[in-house]
C-alpha cells in the first residue's frame, strides 16, 4: 500500500509540475500585451482584408513623400546645374504624380485621412534646398533625397512582407519599384555621400553586427555554383518591374 501512495504521489507531482509549465504556453494566445494581440487590437476589418497600424502609417508615409520630394524633384529640374540632376528630379516628380495618385485612391477606398502638407522636417528639407545653389544644392540634394528614400525603403519593404490587405500589398509593390528606381538615378548622379549614409545606419542601430569575421589573409574557398539537377529547360524570367492596376472590389 506504501508503495502505491508513493507512486501515485510521483505521479500527481509530474502531473502538477507539467500542468505548471503548460499554462503560460496555453494561455499566452489570450493575454493582452503580446504582438498578435496588439496587431489585433490596431486593425480594422475591411473589404480587401485587416488594415493594419503599420498599413495606415505607410499609406501617410507615402503621401508624406509625395508631399516634398515632387516639388524638390521640380526645383531641381529648373535648377541643378548638371543634366544628372535635373534627370534625377524628373524621376522624382513622374514617380511620385502617379504614386501620390494611387495612394490617394487606396486612402478614399479604406477611409484613411491623408495630411495635405509636408511635415516640419520635410519643410525644412525643402527650404534648405532653395537656399543652396550650384554644387551646394547638388550636394544636397542628392544626400537629402537618398537618404529618406532609404528610410521608405525599409518600411516598404515590412509593409509588402506583413500586410494582410490586398490594396496595402498593391500599392507596397507599386511603391517598391518606385523608390528604388528614384534611389537608383540620385545614386547616378555621383553625388551621393555612402560613407555618410552608413555611418547614419550605423549610429541609429542598436544591435551588433553579425556577419562572416573578415578573411585572415588565405585565400578563400571557391564556393560551389548553385545549380538545378535534371532537366534544365527552363522559361521563366523575373517579372519586370510594371505599374500593375489596382485591384477591384
């Protein structure tokens, strides 16, 4: 009898010591505070799927640049001295007319309330352009524009991979090209300061680096080419980079 008290005893401890553990994991799901409650929480139910805090601050963001970068595209086509420039400008103003244009269609679609004018720092940004001339304003103009569209960058690049919505995800794809496109003829003009903007990266960020430790002098192996097995006729090529319509309700 001793002897089955003592086992039933080892086992309502184990039963009691794994009840214990369990009980945060199952009730982890309904506490308030963690991130699928908080995206819970932000959201609203909409016809083309939830629309996110983070959905909504990029359709603003979007506006946003909108905002200041087509009139400092215009500035710089009648301005900038060198014809890379004024390239670049043009860029910026045909990029941001018809991106401005589809943003402010998703907006009235899922009711979002866009600003109407730049914010104090875009503002700013633009009034320290009109004050610089020649390879000043070249400068510039350049380092101001490339670096806000790195910002952008990143969060089209969290809202295209997270969003739940399709007219979110659309216009994500629709601002990918975009901003890359407008990253790519600033960095044509050759006055686009990189050291500068990787020590901004550098000093905003907070975690370590984790890359591969720098080579110690030998030479390195020769890595094997990645190829497919079997049958290699393939078609396919990568889709190219096109404005594709919105999609309908």
């Amino acid at each position: 009898m001793r002897r089955i008290n003592g086992t039933a005893l080892i086992i309502a401890a184990l039963v009691a010591t794994i009840g214990a553990l369990a009980f945060p994991v199952w009730s982890y799901a309904d506490r308030s505070g963690t991130g699928e409650a908080n995206l819970n929480a932000s959201s609203v139910a909409t016809q083309w799927g939830p629309l996110s805090a983070t959905d909504r601050d990029f359709l603003i963001k979007v506006r946003l640049a909108g905002l200041w970068e087509l009139p400092a595209g215009q500035q710089a086509i009648e301005r900038a001295p060198s014809e890379a420039v004024k390239l670049a400008g043009d860029h910026l103003v045909v990029g941001h007319t018809d991106l401005d244009r589809r943003a402010r269609d998703v907006a009235s679609k899922l009711g979002v309330e866009l600003p109407n004018q730049p914010t104090e720092q875009q503002q700013a940004w633009l009034r320290e352009l009109t004050a610089a001339s020649g390879e000043e304003y070249q400068l510039k103009f350049a380092n101001l524009l490339r670096a806000a569209h790195g910002k952008v960058f990143a969060l089209v690049a969290q809202v295209r991979h997270t969003t739940r919505n399709s007219l979110i995800r659309q216009l994500a794809s629709d601002a990918n090209q975009t901003v890359l496109d407008h990253i790519t003829m600033l960095e044509r003009t050759g006055f686009v300061d990189f050291d500068g903007l990787a020590r901004e990266a550098a000093g905003a960020s907070t975690a370590s680096p984790s890359g591969p430790p720098v080579s110690s002098g030998g030479v390195p192996q020769v890595p094997v080419p990645v190829t497919p097995r079997g049958d290699q006729s393939f078609t396919s090529r990568p889709v190219p980079p096109t404005m594709a319509p919105l999609p309908q309700p």
